[in-house]
C-alpha cells in the first residue's frame, strides 16, 4: 500500500511509485523529500521507465528494497543498460524466465549480456 499526497496545489495526487514509472528523477526526489511512502513497485516501475539514474538513485541513495521482477521489467522493456548495471554494478541474479523473456522480445543486446554471464557462471563453477 502506498501513500499519497496532495501537492501545495491540491489539483492532483501523486506517489512515488507511479512517478517512478514516468522516470522522472527530480520529482521522484522532491516526493522522498516529502517523506512520502513507496512500495517494492517502485523500483519495478523505474526498471520500465529506463531512467538509470533514476533506479540508481532508489537503489543505492535510497535504498529501496529489490524486486527480481525489476530484472524481468527491464528485460521484457529493451533497457539493456539497466540490465547490465543490475548485473554487473549490484551483482543481482536473474532467472532463466528472464532470459526466455528477453529472447520473446528480442533484444539481441539483452539476449547476450545475459549469456555472457551464464557463461561466466559455468566458468567459475567448473574452475572451483
């Protein structure tokens, strides 16, 4: 459950996961100063938007608790660069429904950024 809230204004509510999904950072933050409340979709819907700087600010700023179907959302949306710093920068695993996933879509990029670090997994794995 989130909470909204009414801007000085009082024209329209917001909260923060919905904001997220539009991807817009300064909004997003003026909410968090706020002191507003967000739920685990945040992070999922920022994964929509594309906004990097948007999911790295909740993850490493704000500390938003992840959602392996922040993965998924990014795979199914063609947003390879968020892909990749979930991976490669936060060290988040991904499942093989997301690779299925990203073959259904067919991003190629995502495809093989995934790839790569399956292979890498079976490499460590046989080495050890």
């Amino acid at each position: 459950h989130t909470t909204k809230i009414n801007f000085e204004q009082g024209v329209k509510n917001f909260d923060i996961d919905d904001e997220c999904a539009c991807g817009n950072l300064e909004v997003v933050k003026y909410l968090f100063r706020k002191h507003e409340g967000y739920s685990i979709e945040a992070i999922e819907n920022a994964c929509v938007s594309g906004n990097l700087d948007l999911v790295k600010y909740l993850l490493e700023e704000q500390k938003v608790v992840y959602s392996s179907r922040a993965m998924l959302n990014a795979c199914v949306c063609r947003h390879g660069h968020i892909v990749k710093y979930l991976i490669d920068e936060k060290k988040y695993k991904f499942s093989p429904y997301d690779l299925k996933m990203a073959r259904m879509y067919g991003d190629y990029k995502i495809v093989d950024i995934l790839l790569k670090r399956i292979n890498c997994m079976d490499k460590d794995a046989t080495s050890g």
